[in-house]
C-alpha cells in the first residue's frame, strides 16, 4: 500500500497527514476547529493558530495519521 501524505504549512510549523491510518477519532477537529475543519478545502489551516497550540492538538492524535515539524 502506497503512503499518501498530504502537507500543510504555515509559520513555525509543517503539519503532515497520512489519510490512509486516520482513524478518525475526531481528536483535532474538536480540539482546534478553526485549523482542522473537515467542511472545508484544504481542511488544515494552520495559519489560524499558533504553532503551538497546533502542536498540542496533534498531540492528542491517537492514530499518529497527524504529525508536526517545528519550522
């Protein structure tokens, strides 16, 4: 199985998304809705946060299908 990896960044910040191991679980979308919002293309938009509380949000990520790069 192929890895489709799909990136976003913005200041401080580089935040990759493996759809094909999410599982779901919601954590990022309530935990920071107005950077991870899944009624919107593209549905990450890290510049709406800190790269901080970004990176407490993926934290959370029970999958690891979100993960972070300090820029």
């Amino acid at each position: 199985m192929s890895e489709n990896i799909k990136t976003y960044g913005a200041e401080g910040i580089k935040i990759s998304w493996k759809p094909n191991i999410c599982k779901h679980a919601a954590e990022c979308v309530k935990g920071l809705p107005s950077v991870f919002n899944t009624q919107k293309s593209p549905w990450v938009s890290p510049q709406n946060a800190t790269a901080k509380k970004i990176m407490e949000v993926i934290d959370r990520c029970p999958s690891r299908a979100l993960t972070y790069e300090q820029k």
